[in-house]
C-alpha cells in the first residue's frame, strides 16, 4: 500500500501539485512548527491561505535560500523534489484546501440529543440498522460470542449443552457472574486506564487493582466510576489514575502529571486528543494549548499553570477551565481538592452527552469490531449512525449508567449475533485463559511474603512474553485498541515459545491424569536473605521428608551458602540427631530424609551464611519441608476458588477430539477433521505427543484465534 | 480522476487496519554507507576515563583525596600517534585506525540520574515518559529498511536479561517496536550460547515432530468450514505469520545463531564471556544478513559498567571482557570484506566521575556516598553519574578512519572543550550512514514522529569518511 502511495504521488507531479496530499504535508511539517499558533514566527501563520498568500511571491527564493536565512532554519533543507512542488502550487496561485476540517460539515454535539425511539418490535437497536443479509448466528456460536465477551473464556462442553436458544437469559446469567465478569473486563480497564500490576519505574506511579475489581464486582455506575477517577479521596481511591507514570527525575513540561492527567481524562472520558495541544496549538484537530492546560489545572497543585509553549515559558497563566466553560464557570483560586471537584462534576454533567457517547461507542466497538465513530479516540469524528449513538447513550444515561445494562442491550440485538459480523481477534487473556480452562491447568500467583498462593487469571500475572506477543500492551500509554495484528514474532512465540509449551505439556499430563497430587507444604520459610529461622513440622505416620532450598532471586547461585542445620527427630519426648553437622544444600537441591516409624516431630533451622549477603552474591532463597513426593510448581500452599471447573479425564482418542472441538472451538468436528485428528495417535492410542499437537493445532487454528 | 483526498483516507485507513505506521512523506535519502549496524551497549555507564578517554593517573594509597583522582589506570599507546588509551584495552588500542574516537558525546539533563531513564533516551531518541510508545533504533531502522535476510530478524537484541533486576520494567519500556508495531519489535537473546535454542524447534519437540505439526495443522485448517467463509485477511495474516515463523525456524540461515558451528580458534579469541561469546554471534548474524544487532555488556543495577564502588577492581575486569571481542570483531568483520558497510557502534548512556553528579552547568542530585579521603581500596574508581561527556567507538560504514572527535579538560571538572555531539545529531550520523534522513516521519496519531527528536538532527561531518 505505502509504495503504491508514494508511487502515485510521484506521478502526479507536472500535473500540477496537490494541495492536500503534497503541499499540506511540506507545510505542517516543515513550517508549522514556527509558522502557526497565537504568535508565530515573524507574524506569519503559514496554517491559513490568508498567511501563506502574503508570502507566495518569495516562498520558493526563501527554502532555496536565495533570500536571507534559509527556510526552514534547523533541521536538512527542504529537498528539490519539494522545491518543485512548492514552484508549481504558487504559480498555480497558491490555492488552498482546508485539510484540518473534516469533509463533512460535522460539528460533534455537546449536549445529549433526543432521539425518539423507532417503531417496531425486538431490540430497538436494530430498528436503525437494516435487516441483516445472511440472518443471525447459531446457539452455539452465539454462546462462544457471549462467554469470551463477558467472561473472557469460551463455554465448556457442558456450557454449551445446557444453552437452550434463550439468549437474553444466557447474557442475564454471564453478567451475574462477577468474579469471572470483572476477570474479563479488568483487562479491558487496565488498558484504558494505564493500570498493571507491579510496574516499577522508580518514579511515582501507583496501581488503581484494589480499586477497580471493586468497581467491576459491584458493577458500578460509570458515572460514578468517572467521579471517583477525577476525584479520588481516600486511601482505597484511584488516585494512580491522575497520578499517570512518572519517572525517576525532571520531565518535559508537556508530560508533568498534571498534563499526562489532561490528555488521559481528555482522550479516556471524552474521546479528545488533547497530545498535540499539550506542547503547543494542535495541527490535527481544533483544540488549543491554552485548553489542555485549563484542563490540566484542574488536576494540579497550582490552581493556574503557567503555559509552555514548545519548551518556551510564555510568561501567560491559565486558571482552570473545562473544555465547555458554558457547562459551569470553576471560581479561581480554589484548593487541589475543590478543584477536582469540580473536574467530577463537570466531565459527569447532565448536559455533558459526550460522556455517554464516548464510553457507548467504546462499548460498541468492543463487542461489534467497530465504533459507530472511527477512531474512538476522536469523538469529534462524525458517527456512521448518529441517531443509534445518541438513543444508545441516552438509553444507558437513563438506565444509570449501568455498564452491565449497556453490554446487555448491545449483545440482546441482531447486529452482534450477525452471521457476518466483524471477526475480531481474541485477547491474549483470553488465549491463555480458555486455554487454563479447557485443561484445567492455572498458573498459581504467590508472593515472595505470603505462605499462601492463588490460582490465578492471565490478568492478574505481569506481562510476560507470551502475553505480549499477543498483544498485552505495556500501558506506559492509554490503550484503546490493542494492536490485534498477526506478526512474524508472535508466531515465533506460539510455535516455539517456552511458555506456551510448558503450558500445553502440564495442561496434556492434568488431562490424562498423569500429573502427580501436589501435597501442601509443612514449612514455608517465605523469602529470605540472611539470617536463620527455626521449624517445627509433625512428621507421624510420615515414610520421608523432602526439604527442599528454592531459589527466589538470587544473583551468583554458585557462591550462595545456605542450608539447613540442628535436625532432629522428636519421638515421645526423645530427641534425635539427623545430621550432626550444618547441611549446606545447593539451591535446587533437596534432602530426602526416611522417617523412622514412630516420630512424631521434626525440628530444626534454615540457615544462610553471612558471606551470602554480599551484594555481588545477592542471596535471596526460600526452603520448604514436604512430607511427600512435592510439585515443584505447587510449592506454596494453594487457597481460594478456582477460576473454572475441574477438566474431565481423558482416556481415550475420540473422546479427545470430541472433547478439544467442543471446547475451543464451540462444536463438533466435522468427518474430515475427525479423521484427520485420528492420525495423531498411531495404534489409536491417546498419547501425550498427539494430545499437545493436537491442541495446539486448535489453538492456532483461525477458528479459535478469531471470535467469528 | 479519483478524488485524491478520498483516495488518501482510504489508504490511510486499510494502512491502519493493517497495523503499520505510515510513512509520512518520505525526505529524500542520504546515500547508505552501511547495511547493517552493531551496538555494542555499555550498559551502566561506562567510565570514560578509565577506558578511552583516560586523564592523569594517580594509583591508590590510603588517606588519597578522592578528588585528585581523575583515572585508577596508566595509560597505553595506541596504533594513533599521540592517542593513548587506559591500560587494559591494549587489543582495542590495536585497531583505532578503523574507526573514529568520539570523545564529546554530550546526552541530556533528566534530572535525579535513573540509569534506564538514560538508556531509554539513547535508544530511542525521546526522553520518556512519551506521550506515544516510541521506538528502539532498532526497530526504526527495521521498519524503514526492512530485514536484509528475510531468515534473520531483522533486530537482533543479545544478552539482556528483561525478567530481572531492579529496572527490568523500565528497560521493557524500550525494548519495543512501540507504535511502529509488534512485527520489528527485537528478537531477544539472553545467553549467546543458547541463541541457537530460539531459532530452532525445541528440544522437546525435535524436528521431524515440529514440523508434522504444522503440516497437520495445515491440513487441520484446510478442512473447516471457515475455508468457505470467513474473512480472507484475518486467515491470511495468520497463516502468513505461522508461516514465516516457520520458515525462520528450519531455515538453514538459522545456522548462524549456532556458535558451536564456528571454528573453535576463532571462536576462542572471543573468550568465554557472555559478552565475548555475543560479540562472536553478532559478527555470524551480519555475515547471514541481520540488519540490527545490539550486543549488551547487560544492565542490572549496581553490576558491570554501574559502579557505585569498587570502580578500579570492576574496571579492570570489564575491559579484560570487552578488549578482546571488540578488536577481534573489527578485524574479523575486516578479513571478511564486511567492515566496510558494517556501521559498528561502542557506547553507553553517560560517562562517570569521582565528584560530580550531571554535568557542571546542571549539577543533580547525588546518589552515591564518596568519601572525602579513601580509607579503603572499594573506594577507588568512579563511582558517579557524569552526562556531560562519555566516549564512543565507531567503527565500518562511512566512520572516518583513524580520527579523535572532541576534546575534553585534562582537570576536574573534565568538561568538553570542543565539539560537543549530543545525542540527536549521533543518531542522525547513525540513521545518515544507513541510508536514513535523520527527518524520516512516520504518522501517530495523525502527527509525525522522527527518527530524530523534531526532525532536527544533523549528521555529524567530522565523524564521516569523505
């Protein structure tokens, strides 16, 4: 496309020079950067035909540099192929197109605008839209659409055998369902929002987890939702959404966190990209600088904020203001609190339609593959439906916000059951997730501090490289739209990563029952790096015991000296040595001790050499006594609920076929694939080799990678 | 005649739905002095004193005022007439007349010095935080180029560890192709003596099963419904990169991740370390045709370059790591015919010195305890964050040959005298000699990004052959 482009542009030349696709682009960006804004350069606006007609008759002698300092002053020259175009459009007389406003005479409204529901029967959604062509999809595929968009893991076997053709009864039940609603959309937030877990960059920045899983379970208002964001108070508040990502030093004036706060809230609540505006005027839409900044006020210390105009202080002070002053005057002078006060009362004002139709048209992208307005980062963008955006929102707006309510009046309408609906890529989470589901296999998350761990969501995990190749952005920025492209290096990751192929081994070996019974721990040190600690455990009716020394993080395993020491036996009152000197274990080691009959304690220390704090050797290990045979991957005893129910065990070929078809891709394989899958197993016998290749064959398979 | 602004949006839009930042009209090209580029990344900082830019030496002795050391080392000849080295970089000192010798590199003022704050800056151009995801030189370079070998990635990132160490989140930060989008993010190797388990099935797999698999898979795909239905593009975009992840997998081009392939007396000048043994694969993967190849002596906080103390004794043994590979690269890259349009580029993100944090006309905060007097010997060497000047090495593609650029003060406070580079223009003398107008713009957002920060860099002529 790009080649064909720059061809096309080439040839054109000598026809006379484009205004839009060849002048324009030399112009802003090349010249705008002086030649705009409230005082530009040499008081000449080059962004007007009335500024650039006043300079035509020299324009082509000044970026030769035939007349005083060349233009533009820094950076190359402009280059002879550019020259000529220049030649051409002023002696074509300069003529000019207005290329920043859109084609249509669009203006985005402001205020919520009523539109009376349309006649008829069924979802009023579909009375704007025409018929669809090729009918609605089938139960089964409808299912598969509604659990990965509102749980975010495909229905099992059993899910889909229970569906009965009810679909609004299916949609009613998913959305009661909290933990596994808010295990799908937190991810959804966390992208919108610039939330991750655990991300440390050394600079202020602070996790909103707590606060929005509380949010999603108690499906809170989205209005709500926006107050509590702009006006956090308290400890359990978001206020890491206005305090945004911060580095470790001094920062650009136009990414302090009171402008990160400005574009984020701008771009996040109102579809408005206030990026450009926040250095100097912007070239792409119509907000100003002094815009982002009275945005900005309402977010910072200061209750104004003077304005830097492309690094350049400009000695002009900006009170705080919001976007539509007509929507309330804020009074100067007033505290950081007040203030945001006042953000919250005005983003969420009832004459603010913007509020609704932003988040409305996210909702619809989301779960039909495109906003009724593109990009959804740019409301001011003219709808493809104007009235079905501006009924949807209202709708939602008198429903209260409901998001729940929202999602299920999109998904109850023929357009998001269209047989040829947009497909749409499915998430990372959501790989990973239906893939722990349909093997009933989970990552468990642990802390280094807690003798507990839990199954968790793919959400819960930080980013690793598996999730990033598909898509799992580093939210340094707000994310509206994941890059969904299929690239060479997620291909590279799910046909030969480590993550994917240690997950596909466990999850086979679960199936086939051939994982061994993970027994709870007897003793769990927790992290340590120095220092000794002492355990007691009950070892009755005990054959062995395994000690094992884990690594945690530990810089220079090889010079680490840990261990464990004072080992004995209690047996009715009576001590016994196990060892007579201190054991120094190798990390990833373990001891297998036997346990005579009768023992009823084992007592002893842990215990990690002074030397091994050095820096250069960074110990950092943890030790634990099991009274069986451990899984290492199951070292820390496991609480809480599962994310899904237990996998079936599978015994045998068809009944693995049948069994991976239903589940991944919500149906049953058709003659030619079943006897295809068949020759994975040679003698018909179900093996692991033939299970692993066979799912992951299905999960590469553009059926599952794809919600169609 | 189609109505070219209607025809502009269209190819706009099917641009973005097929996930590549556009182009924005192209500058013409500088004249390409190279095809390939090596980084051979400093990480941590390395103290410019104590290797190519050394100042008066002054050895140890207990009750040694800390400011009176400039150098922990003596100085060496080098094969150019009045150019010295610090001891321990004999073989470097060797080869200097392949390259340039920059000892100006000036980079920017961040404030309370966090080395990957810097390192993000070198790399990308941009001093984070960003408003858009900016990209690695890298990937900048493998979208506007492409991959030399479509066998080989066309960035290649070896021996950083992203999993751990205290600012692994912020160096993940970088390591992206950011807005220019996943398929040039950079191909990570962490061990060089593994390098050859990434382009290759695993073991667990084996070969012969790795690809009856993906045959079967074809076969599998073949024989659903979606063959009949279903959008083509989303087929195709999956299929295409399965495919290409495969091909790259049993490519025999793959053979050159293998170090175990190469002559073992060779192989042994690069000696064992991970940063050796990363030169060694470096030099294979420009001989099979990869575009971009970072070669890190690897960051980790406190570790390598980042000397908060102990500065001497981890000097010592940080040029015994680099001296020997980075003089055997050039001159294997030079027996080869390579050198010559191979851009190879020694840096790090700041220098170092014993007093001073920042540069002297913005001092910041400090963040290392220097004793006035040394009473212990960890207390030698340089142990503070110093932007105002570092050294760089150039080597191949379009360098002068056998040059010094830049001059700094022989005393404390050691500040450039002449010729200031700064960060900016290195790049675009970087992007000029591979063929990249340092004003190259691709659309985010609806707004240009340049490979140098506003377009504004200019190559650099004293460092350019010709």
């Amino acid at each position: 496309m790009r080649t064909v482009l720059l061809a096309m542009s080439f040839a054109v030349v000598g026809l006379g020079a484009d205004f839009v696709t060849e002048i324009h682009p030399i112009l802003a960006t090349r010249c705008w950067s002086c030649h705009s804004g409230p005082t530009p350069q040499a008081g000449l606006d080059l962004t007007t035909q009335a500024g650039a007609s006043k300079v035509l008759n020299v324009l082509v002698a000044r970026v030769e540099g035939k007349a005083g300092k060349i233009m533009p002053p820094v950076g190359m020259p402009l280059e002879p192929r550019q020259i000529e175009l220049l030649k051409e459009w002023v002696e074509a007389g300069g003529p000019w197109e207005d290329v920043t406003a859109k084609s249509s005479d669009w203006v985005a409204p402001l205020e919520p605008r009523a539109v009376a529901t349309p006649p008829g029967e069924g979802n009023p959604i579909d009375r704007f839209l025409g018929r669809p062509a090729k009918g609605v999809v089938s139960d089964a595929a409808f299912a598969r659409r509604a659990y990965l968009d509102l749980w975010g893991i495909a229905p099992s076997p059993e899910m889909l055998e229970r569906i009965n053709g009810n679909r609004a009864a299916l949609v009613e039940s998913l959305l009661k369902d909290e933990r596994r609603y808010t295990g799908h959309w937190i991810s959804w937030w966390n992208d919108l929002l610039r939330n991750d877990i655990g991300v440390v960059y050394h600079g202020e920045r602070k996790s909103i987890t707590p606060w929005l899983e509380r949010a999603l379970r108690d499906n809170m208002p989205y209005n709500e939702m926006v107050r509590e964001l702009l006006n956090p108070i308290g400890g359990e508040s978001p206020e890491g959404f206005l305090i945004g990502v911060n580095w470790r030093g001094e920062v650009n004036a136009s990414q302090t966190a009171f402008m990160q706060a400005s574009q984020n809230t701008a771009q996040v609540f109102l579809g408005i990209n206030l990026k450009c505006a926040s250095c100097h005027d912007s070239f792409i839409n119509k907000y100003k600088l002094k815009e982002a900044y009275g945005l900005a006020a309402m977010f910072s210390k200061e209750s104004r904020l003077e304005l830097v105009r492309c690094d350049n202080k400009t000695g002009v002070y900006q009170e705080a203001e919001f976007l539509w002053p007509q929507l309330g005057k804020i009074p100067v002078d007033l505290s950081a609190s007040e203030r945001r006060y006042w953000a919250a009362k005005l983003f969420t004002h009832e004459k603010n339609g913007r509020l609704a139709r932003t988040i409305v048209n996210r909702y619809w992208q989301k779960l039909i593959g495109k906003g009724l307005v593109e990009p959804v980062d740019d409301m001011d963008a003219k709808p493809s439906n104007p009235d079905l955006l501006d009924w949807l929102a209202n709708d939602f707006a008198a429903h209260g916000f409901d998001l729940k309510h929202l999602a299920k009046m999109i998904m109850t309408s023929e357009a998001y059951q269209y047989v040829d609906a947009l497909p749409r890529r499915i998430s990372a989470e959501q790989f990973s997730d239906t893939l722990s589901a349909v093997t009933g296999e989970w990552r468990f998350l642990q802390s280094r501090n807690s003798e507990r761990a839990m199954l968790g969501r793919d959400w819960e995990f930080k980013s690793h490289a598996l999730g990033r190749a598909l898509g799992r952005p580093i939210r340094d920025q707000v994310y509206t739209t994941r890059d969904a492209a299929a690239t060479t290096f997620q291909g590279l990751e799910l046909a030969n990563g480590s993550t994917l192929a240690a997950m596909l081994h466990r999850g086979v070996m679960r199936l086939m029952g051939e994982l061994p019974p993970a027994p709870e721990n007897l003793f769990d040190s927790l992290m340590m790096r120095s220092g000794e600690k002492a355990f007691e455990i009950p070892v009755k009716g005990l054959k062995q015991v395994y000690l094992l020394t884990e690594n945690v993080d530990t810089y220079d395993i090889a010079k680490a000296e840990v261990g464990w020491k004072d080992l004995v036996l209690v047996r009715r009152g009576v001590e016994k040595k196990l060892e007579a000197l201190p054991v120094r274990t190798p990390i990833g080691s373990r001891l297998v001790y036997e346990v005579p009959a009768g023992s009823e304690k084992l007592r002893g220390k842990v215990w990690i050499s002074d030397a091994s704090k050095a820096s250069d050797i960074g110990t950092a290990v943890r030790f634990f006594a099991f009274g069986s045979e451990p899984d290492r991957l199951r070292l820390v005893k496991v609480v809480g609920d599962r994310p899904w129910g237990p996998a079936p065990l599978l015994k045998s070929v068809p009944e693995t076929i049948e069994y991976f078809w239903r589940g991944l891709l919500s149906r049953a394989p058709n003659e030619a694939e079943r006897s295809a899958a068949m020759k994975l197993f040679p003698n018909r016998e179900l093996t692991r080799e033939g299970a692993e290749d066979l799912l992951w064959s299905l999960l590469m398979h553009p059926e599952f990678q794809y919600i169609w | 005649m189609v109505n070219r602004r209607d025809w502009l949006k269209t190819a706009t839009l099917a641009a973005l739905s097929a996930g590549e930042a556009r182009l924005i009209a192209a500058p013409s090209k500088p004249e390409a002095k190279a095809d390939s580029m090596i980084l051979l990344w400093m990480a941590g900082g390395m103290a410019q004193t104590e290797t190519f830019d050394p100042k008066r030496y002054t050895p140890y002795e207990t009750g040694l005022r800390s400011e009176k050391v400039l150098s922990t080392f003596p100085s060496i000849p080098t094969v150019l007439d009045g150019i010295q080295l610090s001891k321990g970089l004999e073989q470097t000192a060797k080869v200097l007349d392949r390259g340039t010798l920059l000892r100006s590199h000036r980079v920017g003022d961040l404030g309370f010095i966090l080395h990957s704050r810097h390192q993000f800056h070198w790399h990308t151009g941009y001093e984070p935080p960003q408003s858009v995801a900016v990209p690695h030189m890298g990937s900048f370079i493998s979208r506007t180029l492409g991959a030399k070998n479509p066998d080989i990635p066309a960035f290649i990132d070896i021996g950083q560890n992203l999993e751990i160490g205290g600012e692994s989140d912020s160096l993940k930060a970088f390591h992206t192709a950011g807005f220019l989008g996943s398929e040039h993010s950079p191909f990570l190797i962490t061990e060089p003596n593994d390098a050859v388990a990434s382009t290759r099935p695993s073991e667990f797999l084996g070969m012969s099963r790795f690809e009856n698999r993906y045959k079967f898979y074809k076969d599998l795909v073949d024989k659903s419904a979606l063959r009949d239905n279903g959008s083509s593009f989303q087929k195709e975009s999956l299929a295409r990169s399965l495919e290409n992840a495969h091909r790259l997998l049993t490519s025999p081009a793959a053979k050159a991740f293998d170090l175990n392939l190469e002559k073992a007396e060779v192989a042994a000048k690069y000696g064992d370390s991970k940063f050796g043994r990363g030169c060694l694969l470096a030099r294979r993967l420009v001989e099979a045709g990869a575009r971009f190849i970072e070669v890190t002596t690897e960051y980790i906080p406190f570790r390598f370059w980042d000397t908060h103390e102990n500065g001497h004794t981890r000097a010592e043994g940080m040029k015994a790591t680099i001296d020997g590979p980075v003089s055997q690269l050039i001159r294997d890259l030079e027996e080869r015919g390579l050198l010559d349009r191979t851009l190879v580029v020694l840096a790090t993100e700041f220098g170092r010195d014993m007093m001073m944090e920042g540069k002297p006309e913005n001092l910041v905060k400090n963040q290392v305890t220097v004793p006035d007097v040394m009473t212990e010997p960890k207390h030698y060497g340089m142990h503070r964050h110093f932007t105002e000047a570092s050294s760089v090495v150039m080597f191949g593609g379009g360098i002068a040959k056998g040059k010094v650029h830049g001059e700094t003060a022989p005393e404390r406070p050691c500040r450039i005298l002449r010729d200031p580079v700064t960060i900016t223009d290195l790049h675009a003398t970087i992007y000029s000699l591979m063929g990249i107008a340092p004003d190259t713009a691709y659309e985010v957002e609806r707004r240009p990004v340049y490979a140098t920060k506003d377009g504004k860099g200019k190559a650099v002529a004293g460092l350019m052959r010709g």
